[in-house]
C-alpha cells in the first residue's frame, strides 16, 4: 500500500528525482526545474509525501489544517484502474492526517489525460483560469478540480455516463416518430 514518508533516503530522492524528470513535459514550465523539487523536499517544511504504488510519488502542497490543500502525482500513469482504488485510500488518509475539506489540483489545459485521471479518482471540475499558466512555452488555461471530504468519505464514486446522439440519429428518431403517427 503507500507510506507517508518521514525521512527521505537517499534512494528514496533518487527515484522521485527520476519520476520527476519522466514526468516534467507534464508540468507547468515553472515547476519543471529540479530546484522546485528540492524545495518541496526540503525546505518549505509543509509539503508531505506519500510513496503510492510501485513507483508512484503522490505530495500534497499549501496545507490548511481544517481547510485546503494542493494535490500533486508523479507516476500516476500505467495501469490506472487498478490504482484508482489505492490512490483514493490515500487520499483519504491525506485528508484524515492532515483535517482537510477539502483538496485542489491544478492544470494546464493541454493535459487532457492527467484530468481524465483526476476525475476518475474523484475530483470535479470546478472551473477554468484564462491564461493562468505556462507550458510548452507559451500561456494557456488552468483547469481547476477539487474534492471535498464528503467527496472521499462517501466511497462510492459514481463514473458519469455520457448520452451521446449524433445529429443525425436525433434527426431519424423524429422522422420516424412523425411518419409512425400520420
């Protein structure tokens, strides 16, 4: 399962070091620099890191006891439905550990994926940001998630249905409606 880590090894940093470095095309230009991981390791003294499965990373960031914190994942990606269910146990020991309401990412746009992934373990969409962040080297949206502690106390994570109907079949289904009462 995942540990919280209180000491940090040196083998320890040297895998988040690679899992930072594998995952830096994802993050918002600004953070991509090795000096920002030190920091979150070292030195700002509030950011807590949680090892999750094989070689997954997870930290929280900006916490407010009894209030918010910044979610953030390294490695998260692979075989994702099988560590939904280990990922929102986490998350809910970070919300014990730490008496938050509530948890906050935040995304540059472009990453699509990395927010199909953060709905599946439970976080909602909750707005848009224009022009809030860098990547790729130029300015694009921050896309907002957030997740409440009745959120991951209430365990059951609903997957939400798509109703997909082209133009087309709407189009049909009246006509046919229309001739079947002529």
């Amino acid at each position: 399962m995942a540990a919280r880590i209180t000491r940090m090894t040196d083998e320890a940093y040297l895998k988040i070091v690679e899992a930072w470095h594998k995952n830096s095309s994802r993050m918002c230009d600004p953070d991509k620099r090795l000096e920002v991981l030190d920091y979150r390791l070292f030195n700002d003294g509030q950011t807590q890191w949680y090892q999750g499965p094989g070689q997954s990373w997870m930290y929280i960031s900006e916490i407010v006891p009894g209030g918010n914190a910044n979610f953030h994942a390294l490695n998260l990606d692979g075989q994702a439905a099988v560590q939904v269910e280990v990922v929102r146990l986490i998350l809910k020991e970070m919300f014990v550990e730490n008496d938050l309401r509530r948890m906050s990412i935040i995304l540059p746009s472009p990453l699509v994926k990395i927010a199909h992934a953060a709905q599946q373990l439970g976080f909602k969409h909750e707005g848009r940001m224009r022009d809030a962040a860098m990547y790729g080297g130029r300015l694009v949206d921050a896309e907002i998630f957030g997740m409440t502690h009745i959120d991951i106390d209430d365990g059951k994570h609903k997957k939400r249905k798509r109703k997909r109907r082209s133009r087309r079949r709407k189009t049909a289904a009246k006509a046919k409606a229309k001739n079947g009462k002529d």
